[in-house]
C-alpha cells in the first residue's frame, strides 16, 4: 500500500485548502466580544455600555480595543428561555457587541477583558478570559461571553456635601447592571435583595437602616440618624446592596458635610 511522505501531504494539504496556509490567508479574524450582567441581560448603550479590550497574553501588544454598544438583548429569551446546549441567546438584532478584529498570524494566546457599565464610574467591574485565537477561525454569533457582577446603586438624595442634621433621608436608585429595573414581585425581585444605607464617621460605621420600596420601580429609601458621636468627623453615607444567591453586590458613597 502506498503512504504519502509528511512532505506530500503537506503539499496536497496546501493544494487543497485545508493546511496552515489557509488559516494564514484568512486574516484579519474576527471575534465578537459580548459584556453580559450577572442574573440580567446584556450591558447596552443605555448604561453607558462597556470597554472591550483584546491583549496578546505573551507580549502585552494590544490587538483590538473598543466600545461595546447597543441594546440589551431579548429578555424573553435571555432570562425566561431555557438554554439548550448550542442555542442562540445573545445574537439578535440589534444587541449589543463588541466585534473585534485580530490581525494575527498564527495561533495567540489573548486575554479579553471588558469594563462596565461605563455610564456609573461607581458601579464599573472588570472581567476577563483567557483563550486561544486561531488565523481565520473566526468567533461569531452570542461570541465570547464576559459576566460582570454588581448592581448600578445611585444615592440621590442626599447630595454629596449636604451638611447633616439629627436624621438623613435617603433615596436610591438600584438597577442590575444593565439597567434591569428592580422591584418587589418583578423579573428582578427587591425581595431577594437587602438594600442597607449605613452612616460612617471617621470610617467607622456609627449607623445603620435598611431601605424599603419606595413605590417607584428601582427606588428605594430610608431615614439614617445621626448619633451625637458623630459630630465634627469626617461624615460618608454608603449603600450597599447584596443579593448573595446571584453573587451580586453594589456599592455607593459619598461624603457629607459637617
């Protein structure tokens, strides 16, 4: 029986198309990149969207970078579909992503890492992924999926400096990380969630309330008092938002003043 040499296969692998020289042709390779929030929909323009950064792992160069925006995907089939193994989720029209263009010639290690939501500087969390990026292979579709963790909390009331007095009142406004909306009995359940405005003084915590609905989807408020012990220190109100069973927490302060 007749073998082909490692030599002629090679050769009928490059006549035919389907060697290493057909990888090399096809360059640049695409890869889509989407930023997805944890137990929620995708990050999206509304929220200020997310930056995308594409790095090769062995020297650092970086190989693409850029927004990732749009909408936030359909919730009917992101959070109330089951998945089957191979299914579409991500890539409908006009959700958001991030396509990215690697011109590489040959197989490269990369690292993906995307910030977000860009729209709340205090909310943003990174995440990133290592993998293989083989010339021509391109990755298209739902993509490279990043989760990031969080809640997008915004204390309203009171404004940064306000002087305090005997009680504070709060308001806040907490979202999923793509802007999901929150509240008791909804897709996103204020139920599952503790909502906590605490009061520190010099760093310490001198104060506590949790927060309840205020009766507008995503709003929540309280009343903090303010321990005479407190007086003349250094005054920041946090909240924080925890929702252990998605992993999921948020975070805002600011300070107060005098």
């Amino acid at each position: 029986m007749n073998r082909l040499t490692p030599a002629l296969a090679f050769a009928f692998a490059l006549a035919l198309g389907t060697g290493p020289a057909e990888c090399l042709a096809q360059t640049p390779t695409r890869v889509m990149v989407r930023v997805v929030a944890r137990d929620a929909k995708i990050i999206g323009s509304g929220v200020g969207g997310a930056k995308v950064t594409v790095v090769n792992a062995e020297t650092g160069a970086i190989l693409a970078e850029g927004l990732h925006g749009g909408g936030t995907g359909n919730t009917q089939l992101i959070m109330n579909t089951a998945h089957a193994r191979g299914m579409t989720v991500y890539d409908t029209e006009g959700t958001a992503g991030f396509l990215a263009e690697l011109d590489i010639s040959e197989p490269t290690i990369v690292n993906i890492s995307a910030a977000g939501p860009l729209g709340y500087p205090q909310a943003v969390q990174t995440a990133t992924k290592q993998m293989l990026v083989v010339p021509g292979r391109h990755v298209e579709g739902d993509g490279v999926v990043l989760e990031l963790h969080g809640f997008i909390v915004e204390i309203q009331e009171p404004e940064p400096l306000t002087p305090v007095e005997d009680v504070i009142d709060v308001r806040v406004r907490v979202r999923m990380m793509c802007g999901c909306p929150i509240e008791p009995g909804g897709l996103w359940d204020a139920a599952d969630k503790e909502f906590a405005a605490r009061l520190k003084a010099d760093g310490a915590v001198v104060a506590s309330v949790n927060l309840q609905f205020a009766g507008r989807t995503s709003m929540f408020r309280g009343r903090v008092p303010v321990p005479e012990s407190a007086r003349g220190k250094d005054l920041t109100l946090e909240v924080l938002v925890s929702e252990p069973g998605s992993q999921n927490f948020g975070r805002h302060e600011i300070p107060l003043g005098p």
